[in-house]
C-alpha cells in the first residue's frame, strides 16, 4: 500500500508498511496513478501528451529500483505480531488518577461535565491515593518505568494530596525497583509561586490548559460566573514556561466550530513565548452548537495547511516552537508494537476515580458498564480488559485498511465509543482530521530535507 | 537517484515491545 499526495508544492509518496517517505517529481507521480493497475505499455500510451519516452522510462526504473529494495508496495509483515503482544503478561504501568472530581472552571465543552464526571463533586484521599500506588506497583510486573498524572477536575484543587502521594511513591520505588514519572494538567487558576517550584522539582511533565486568543479562550474557559480565564492564567503560564527552559510543558487549547481559524491561536501562543503549543479539535456530541461537522473539514483542512507554511515560515526566521500534532520522527519514532496498540487504555494505562474504582481510561470515568475494579480488589473485570486488548488497528477494518494506521495506532477508543457505541469503528471526523495533520506533518519534513 | 529523494528507510521489529516507553510519534530510545 502507498499513499501519494502534492502539498505546497512537493509530491509526496508513503509506503505505508515501510514508512519509507520518498519525495518525487512529477512524473514519477503520475506514473504511479497507473503502476500495478496496467502494463507498462498503457502506461507510455496514457502519458506520452505530457512526458518524454525517456522521462516515462527513467520514472518506471527508479520505481522498479524502490520496489526491489522493500521501499515501495512492500507487503504488510506486522499482522502476525499481535498474537505475541496478546501473549505478554498484562500489566498496567500507568495511572490516571482523578485527584479531583471539582472544578474551579466551567468551560463549556468539558467531558466531564465541571469536573464531575457524571458523579458528584469529590476530593482523592491520601488513603485511596496510597493505594493505587501500591497497586500499580503490584499491576506492573516486571516494568521498571512507570506513569502517573495528576487529572481532575482541577488536580490544584486537591493539591496537598498531589503531594503526599508523589512523596508516598517515591518513599517505595527503590525497593520495588520502579521508576516513577509524574505528571499534571491544570487550567492554572491557583497556580502561585509555591506550587510552580513543586511543580518544577517533581513533575515531568505538566500541561496548561489554554485555547489561544483571549476572546477565544473567555468564549468556552470561563468562571462560575461567567468571567473568562485569560487575564488570570497567561502570566502565570509565561512564568511556569520559562521556568521550565520552555521543555517539559505544553500550552494545550481546543478549538471548536467557533474557531475553524485556529492557526491564529497556535500563533498567538507562540507570540507570547510558549515554545510547546498544541491545539486540538474538540469532540462532542453532534447536537452541541460548538461541536465540529462533517461540514467543517475542508475548512480545517486549508487551516492546516496554512498553519504547516506558517510554521514552516517561522522556523526559517529562527522563530522555532513545536506544534504537538505536527511532530513526527521519520527516522526512528515508536516500534511496530507500540504503533500497533496505541495509548494502552484498558490494559496497560487504567484511570482510578476519587473513591478509588477503575476505569479503562479518564474518559471512561463514571461510566458503570465499564468499572474494572478498584484499588483494594484490583482489576476483576478482565472481560473489559479483553475487550480493550483487541483495540488493535488490524481488528479494526477501516484501520486496517488506512494508510495512516501506523502513525494513529487507531485512533481513541473513547472518541469510538461515544461516537458509535463500540470500541472498534473509529470517529470519521478524527480520522480526517489526523490524516491531515500527518500529511502536513511529513510535507514540513520535506521542506525541511531541503535545507 | 533523478526523480526520487527518498528520506528515510517500521522493519523495529526485532528491537521494539519491551513496553518501557511512556504510556493518553516521538523516537523510543530502545529502538
């Protein structure tokens, strides 16, 4: 399988099941529209209108040349691989623990519904907080590396609590020879000095809730009162950044039906000095006036294509900062397994509420059906366990199909789930959308190449 | 090559899965 496309003036060809990425010219590009579907002879009749016999003969070798050095329609080989990633121990090495179910913010398009989760408003103990800690430690296995953030709600909320659980944990990582990596995301509303130097000593990384433009963010961030987040939480998100050397952060805004120009936020944040920017479309039910359609994509997609030139064009001026959906590693980047089963929801990566249940993931939170356990009994469901192990892009047909099933790993189950009831058809609209942002992605490579 | 820059050459088959890396397309140091 290949996929071929022009942007900005490169033509562009994947070979999906390599990842080889070969930048060609034009006539190698329209020669590949009739290779494998016909004869080579067809293939001189149908373009010698626009290209010399030489030209269409030299193309037809190079091709010939990558296809016999396994970098172009090279035959899928990964398939076989899941039986031996369903084989391995099931572990879970990461945890997403709801350190509040409250929130000091009402934005408008939040899952979890002000932080509640379709629950009610609930701080973690340090009890509970102690206890997926050990759990974990148990659940792990033989894993050395492992994660947890801090979510919420608002996780400053709770934050002595945050403390006393990452305190806890490193007390007992030695002897149990782990390694612990934190991490937070707040909306920055009771950040102070205080917290972002215990923020800087012991958090990997931490994200800082913003959608770009002030009369963007004021739109859906707002306070129980009405009043926007801006004014409050921009200097304080300048501090925390340059604190941080500009790595280990990022500023992350959702944008909506409201802002299909949201470019202009990613370059707003960069104007005011965030160096690690990700902006991200919303999801949410269809009825919502915010929530994005079907109709919107072609808009989005020129979107990205101008934010791709623009970043393109900064970088050119010295004016480097890093788009999230943007990054993508040509020469080494994730391996066939992890590629294969993504973000490890419901298996490996397990969400843990304030009381303490388990849930395949944050967005899982508060559905009943899909409780595993808690951390007293651990995991008692393994049926959902199962169900979430089989989240791989060869058991979903239209993955299975996609040529950007490597660089997705099939997308988010929850995104399925909410969109179609089941854990396997992807969300269309996503889909597209990350397409896209692949294409732009591998296009700045190329320019890049150039210089 | 005249028509073709290729810039790059998955066959982290045999080095991948040791399940180590962070866990909801950066580079694995493994790999």
């Amino acid at each position: 399988m290949i996929h071929k496309y022009s942007m900005n003036g490169y033509f562009i060809v994947l070979d999906v099941n390599s990842g080889a990425v070969h930048i060609v010219d034009e006539v190698v590009y329209d020669v590949l529209d009739q290779y494998k579907k016909t004869d080579e002879e067809k293939i001189y009749d149908k373009l010698r209108d626009k290209y010399s016999h030489e030209q269409i003969a030299e193309a037809l070798d190079e091709i010939n040349e990558l296809v016999e050095s396994k970098m172009l329609f090279t035959e899928d080989i990964y398939e076989d691989i899941i039986p031996l990633i369903n084989r391995r121990e099931p572990v879970v090495k990461a945890l997403c623990l709801h350190i509040a179910h409250d929130c000091n913010l009402k934005c408008r398009y939040c899952f979890a519904e002000e932080g509640e989760y379709h629950g009610k408003r609930e701080l973690m103990s340090l009890d509970v907080g102690k206890k997926a800690i050990d759990f974990l430690i148990k659940a792990s296995g033989k894993r050395k590396n492992l994660e947890v953030d801090f979510f919420g709600g608002e996780p400053l909320m709770n934050f002595d609590v945050v403390k006393g659980i990452v305190e806890y944990a490193r007390s007992v990582e030695k002897e149990n020879g782990k390694n612990f990596r934190f991490t937070i995301t707040t909306n920055g509303i009771l950040l102070n000095d205080e917290i972002m130097d215990y923020i800087n000593k012991n958090m990997h990384n931490v994200v800082l809730s913003i959608d770009g433009r002030k009369e963007v963010n004021d739109r859906m961030r707002v306070r129980a009162g009405g009043q926007g987040s801006y004014d409050s939480i921009v200097p304080k998100f300048q501090k925390l950044a340059e604190s941080r050397n500009q790595t280990g952060y990022y500023v992350r805004g959702t944008f909506t039906k409201h802002n299909l120009d949201f470019g202009k936020d990613v370059m707003h944040l960069a104007d005011l000095g965030f160096r690690q920017i990700s902006v991200e479309p919303v999801v949410a039910d269809s009825s919502e006036d915010y929530a994005i359609s079907e109709g919107d994509l072609p808009v989005i997609f020129e979107e990205y294509e101008r934010l791709a030139k623009e970043i393109l064009e900064r970088r050119k001026k010295g004016q480097w900062f890093n788009f999230f959906h943007f990054m993508i590693d040509l020469t080494g980047g994730p391996c066939v397994t992890k590629r294969l089963v993504g973000c490890g929801s419901g298996t490996e990566y397990l969400a843990v509420t304030p009381n303490g249940d388990l849930y395949p993931c944050h967005q899982f939170a508060g559905r009943e059906e899909f409780k595993m356990g808690t951390v007293d009994t651990g995991v008692v469901r393994p049926d959902i366990r199962k169900a979430f192990e089989k989240c791989n892009v060869y058991n979903k047909p239209e993955c299975k199909k996609c040529w950007a099933k490597f660089y997705c790993s099939g997308g988010c189950t929850a995104n399925s789930f909410n969109t179609h009831g089941d854990l396997i058809t992807p969300y269309e609209i996503g889909c597209e959308m990350q397409k896209k942002r692949i294409e732009c992605a591998i296009m700045i490579k190329a320019a890049e190449s150039e210089k | 090559m005249k028509h073709v820059k290729t810039l790059n050459t998955l066959q982290t088959v045999a080095k991948g899965g040791c399940g180590e890396c962070q866990t909801c397309n950066q580079a694995c140091e493994n790999v």
